[in-house]
C-alpha cells in the first residue's frame, strides 16, 4: 500500500511542502499558526507503529518545525500534539499559540468555526519560505 | 538550577517514577490512563531548548511509555500532547483513550471534573509493573 492522504486532512489543510518523512500542511484556519505533520507511509496509526529511526525522524521533524513557526509568527507556547481521536491516520499537530489567541489558554481543537486563510498562495509561499520548504 | 517539579503537576499527580530524562507522573483523575512526563531539566519550556539528544530521548520515553501504557490499557487511541498553556514547566501528555470514555471523542483537557484515584499505591504498584519502572 501507498501513502493517501485521509481526505479529511485533504480538506481542511494547504499543502505546504514535504520533508523526508512527513507531508507539511497548513490547517486552513486564520485564526491560529497551525501546521498538521503527517508521515508519507501507509496504515499507520499510532507513532509506535513506525519503525525506530522513522519514530525519531517524526518526532524531529515535528520539534524543528515547531521552532521555525514560533519563530516565523512570534509565538508565545508551542503546542505539539498526536490525537486521532476523530481521524485515525497518524498526524502532528503544530500550533504556535498566542497569548489572547481565540482558544487561549484552552486547547484549539473544536474551538469556534474555522476562518478559511484570504490568500491561500501568499501563505504558502510565506510558509515555504519561513520553514525551508521547497515548493 | 536544578530540576524541581512545577507546584501544579506535583498538587495534580501522582510520582510512579524515572526515566533516564523524565519523570513519569499519573494525573490524578480515574476516568483516564493518563501520564505526564517532565523532563528533570530546570528553566525548559519548549522540546527545542533542550539539546539535540535529549529531543530524542524525551519523545522515545513518550513513545515507549505510550505504547507500554496502551498495552496495559487496551487502550483504543494514543493521545500525546506538549501544550503548556497554562504550567509552563515542559510536560508531555500520554494518554491511553477509551472509545465513549468521559471525554471521547474530544481532547480530555479541561472535560468535567477530575475523580481523584481511590487507592493511589495499588495504582502506582500496577503502572511500576506495566511500564517498568523502578520504585
């Protein structure tokens, strides 16, 4: 089997780039700084699931992208995080919170209705460039 | 400075034990399998400011005491979460999910009140066995 991207994260998401693990997504939502890492490998649920290295590389991948946002958007508090509850396909949310941000200081999932991000191609490229990733 | 457990984690858990890096802690509350892990590192906020190699260590112990715990469990899903909003003390959320659990299918943060564990020794001899952790 080959990677296919749940189409759940397909449609609430921007394709940013791609790291040697896992696929960048924005999550099309203005309101926060809010990248969704998702390991380009089949029928995986669980970190635990990927081998060893592949665990490390994920987990890497995660943190360096972290830093790079918080430093692209002057965030306040990194917030790192593997979930699923709702759609299974092993995926990392990255959120660069702000103090008085809509959500803060409570978690952003399921908070209010998303706002679709203006210009989609403006924030992409900003992305690509702030994060390192090639188009 | 050395390591002191921010006043917060230490009112709201309970010590099961060390890792190389972190300590493990329950989060007092029944209704969750639910670990917290702090690295035993003073003045670290964010994963990114503790070296390179202690990035890795810190997500393996997560990963390994999530899957451990997972077994342990039967747990359904896999919750690993940095926030820090509110303690900024770095502490990881690992969390064995239940389907229909007290907060299923959102994140267990700030959901009802905590039940505080009944017998809190027999409970931290338990996770000491299925994490293999020392006394």
């Amino acid at each position: 089997m080959s990677f296919v991207l749940h189409p759940r994260l397909a449609a609430d998401t921007l394709h940013v780039g791609d790291l040697p693990l896992c696929r960048v997504l924005r999550m099309n939502d203005a309101r926060f700084a809010w990248l969704i890492l998702v390991p380009q490998r089949a029928d995986i649920v669980e970190a635990y699931e990927l081998p060893a290295a592949e665990q490390a590389t994920l987990w890497g991948e995660a943190t360096d992208m972290g830093r790079a946002l918080m430093a692209h958007t002057g965030g306040d508090k990194l917030n790192i995080a593997a979930l699923g509850n709702q759609v299974p396909q092993l995926h990392i949310h990255v959120i660069a919170r702000k103090l008085g941000d809509a959500a803060w200081p409570g978690p952003v999932w399921g908070v209010g209705t998303p706002q679709p991000i203006a210009d989609t191609s403006a924030e992409i490229q900003r992305l690509q460039n702030a994060l390192g990733l090639q188009p």
